[in-house]
C-alpha cells in the first residue's frame, strides 16, 4: 500500500508539472491526511464468508451477522465485526472471525481476514478453506480509525473486548506492510 502511495505521488508531481519551488509543509499536511485516511474503516452490520470445501469442490457463501454464528458441516464461524475501507480509498474488507470444528480436536481460529490480503491470516484446515468475500448491510458512518499504538501490545484478543478487536485489527494491518 506504502509502495502505491509513493508511485502515484510521484505520478502526480510529474504529470502536475510541479516545480522545485513548492512548499514542503504543504505536501507533509497532504501526506499527514492520506494516512489518517488510510486508517478509516467502517463497520458494517453482516460479514460475508466463503467456504471452500476441497473434498467437494464447491464453494458456500455464508452471511454472519456481526455478533452471530453460522454452521457449515463441521465448522462454526462466528463474526464479532466486519470493516470496509472508505469509497474514495482502495477498496477492502476485514472480518474478526473465530472458526471452530466440532471433528477436529484443534483450538479455535481467531484473527482477522482481509479481502485484499487473505495470506495474511489462514485458517489451515485439510477440507475447507475459509476467507472473507465481503461485508454487507447497513454502514455505521462513524469512522473507526486504526492509530499505529506506541505500547506494546502481547496480549491475546478476548472475544467480546471491541477495543481489543480494533487493536488487533491496527496490529494485522501493520504486519501488511
């Protein structure tokens, strides 16, 4: 994303004719609100996950309700929030979702999936493959902004902590990058 920004900042100055006698705290200010803008997401009410379930070969679209849980075969999948990036930002997705299998004696998945990145977080699983296809329902218009955090944070995430999924959500964005 960092690599992008700087492409098409330095796109825009050769095609703007931008001379050497420009401002420095002006492109700093334009700098400081891009990556304040980069950190805004929005939550939205449903979380839309894709199963793939390789024995089969077919694929399952489930939509959790944030909060919610749903069931395909084996696996339980529970939501606790669903996030989309700004229009006028390149477009993703992130879910907090937690993945049970009721046959397998393995402990819980718990992290974050990004549509654009889903390497980032796998659910490893010998017959079903789960990312996230996207959010859906109504959009909370109060921003959630992910600060970069200035302690270090080791702890594990609680389930029903917000403040602790949005700080993990700030730790799986900056491992992006």
């Amino acid at each position: 994303m960092k690599k992008r920004s700087i492409v098409l900042l330095m796109c825009l100055f050769s095609v703007g004719g931008m001379s050497a006698n420009a401002a420095p705290s002006d492109n700093s200010s334009d700098n400081a609100k891009q990556s304040v803008s980069e950190n805004v997401w929005y939550s939205q009410s449903k979380a839309k996950i894709r199963v793939l379930n390789k024995l089969e070969s077919s694929v399952a679209i489930l939509t959790i309700p944030v909060g919610g849980t749903a069931e395909y075969k084996t696996l339980t999948i529970s939501a606790s929030k669903c996030v989309v990036r700004p229009e006028n930002l390149s477009p993703d997705s992130a879910a907090f979702v937690t993945i049970k299998d009721s046959k397998l004696p393995m402990n819980p998945f718990s992290a974050w999936i990004f549509v654009a990145e889903p390497g980032v977080s796998v659910f490893e699983h010998p017959l079903y493959n789960v990312s996230i296809a996207g959010c859906a329902g109504e959009i909370d218009r109060k921003p959630l902004v992910v600060k970069p955090s200035s302690t270090s944070t080791t702890g594990q995430t609680g389930q029903n902590a917000p403040n602790d999924i949005e700080q993990s959500l700030e730790r799986s964005i900056q491992s992006q990058h």
